[in-house]
C-alpha cells in the first residue's frame, strides 16, 4: 500500500516569501526604471543646453582675444557665433565683429557689419566714425567723409572722425580745414604721435602765414 506524502503546513512566513519575493523584485525594476529615465533626462538636458553652453564659451574667449588684442583668434570665435547661435542679430555683435574685422584689414567685412550695427542702432555715437574709417581703408572717400561728418554732426569732439577728416583735408591741401580738424585731437596723448608728420607743413602754410 502506498504511503501518503505527508504534507507540511507552511507557516505565515513563508506563506508570504513569494509576495515579499515579487513587491521586492518589483520595487527593484522601478528603481532601474527610474534611474534610466533621470539619465535620459540628464542627456537630454546637456544635449539641449549644449549649443548655449558653447556658445557662451565662443564669446568669451571672442571678447576676450580682442581685448589682449589677438584679433585673429577674436574673429574665428566671432565667425563661429555668427554662424551657430543668434547672437548675428544683435547690434553690439555686429559693431565688435566690424571692430575686428578693421584690427584685420577685412574693409569689405567691416563695412557690412558697420552698416547693420548703424541700422539697428539708428547711429549710436561712434559707429558712424568706425564706419567712414572702414569706408576710407577700403579707398571709398566719399562714403568716408559722409560718415565722419556725420559721426561730428552727433558727436563734434569724436576723436576719430576729427583726425581722419583732418587728414583727409590735409592730403588734398586744404591746410585750415586740416589744421581746424587737427586742433580738436591735439591734446591727446594717443593722437600726439599721429600728428607730428603734419605739424611741419601746418606751421608753414597756417600758422606762420
């Protein structure tokens, strides 16, 4: 006769192991769950912020090159932001790239940069003198002096529209304007070196006449 299998009756605990087994594997896959998910965000996150962060970078090391006058290097980060980032929108943007773009005899480049910077501006004092000088390296006189006398109309003690409209003066010999243009900067220490090839010629024609 077979034996019966004796059956042994399990006791609360281990009623409920199995229970405990799955709530904890449970609570396992939505601890996994979540980590994934935060580093999906994390990347997410980096992967938007990414374009500003590098941005950001580009212009301080743009601002930053120009200022220890390494111009070169201060227009490559300024090209790279043009092209990248909507900074090329802003007046201020256009009026530091047309400054570099002048440190490196870009006349062309600096004259169309200028040109915007004036437009959204309305001509806010100085970027008609940057402009005229971009106008008078690049040979373009006429729109030179438009802007230069235009830069003195807002602004007459502008140091740079009176010594190049000065200068201007001077090589087509029109000594009293020249030397009326010259007077305005003569006290400056920076333009000091600048006018002693024309103080010769000035004291014979004007001043000793």
């Amino acid at each position: 006769m077979a034996r019966k299998k004796r059956q042994t009756k399990k006791t609360p605990e281990q009623a409920q192991a199995p229970e405990l087994k799955k709530e904890e594997s449970h609570q396992i896959f939505t601890a996994k769950r979540l980590i994934i998910m935060f580093a999906a965000l994390e990347i997410l996150i980096i992967v938007l912020m990414f374009p500003a962060y590098h941005g950001r970078w580009h212009m301080n090391h743009a601002k930053a090159a120009a200022r220890s006058r390494n111009y070169e290097k201060a227009y490559k980060h300024y090209k790279w932001l043009a092209k990248h980032t909507p900074a090329a929108k802003s007046a201020s943007f256009h009026l530091e790239l047309g400054n570099v773009c002048l440190a490196t005899e870009r006349y062309s480049e600096a004259i169309d940069h200028l040109e915007t910077a004036v437009e959204k501006t309305e001509g806010q004092e100085g970027i008609h003198a940057l402009l005229g000088f971009a106008f008078l390296k690049a040979g373009n006189k006429t729109e030179a002096r438009k802007h230069l006398e235009k830069e003195l109309e807002r602004n007459p003690t502008n140091a740079l529209a009176n010594f190049n409209l000065g200068k201007m003066a001077f090589e087509a010999k029109r000594y009293p304007e020249a030397t009326a243009y010259f007077s305005r900067v003569a006290y400056l220490p920076n333009y000091k070196p600048k006018l002693k090839p024309y103080w010769d010629t000035i004291k014979s024609q004007v001043l000793e006449q």
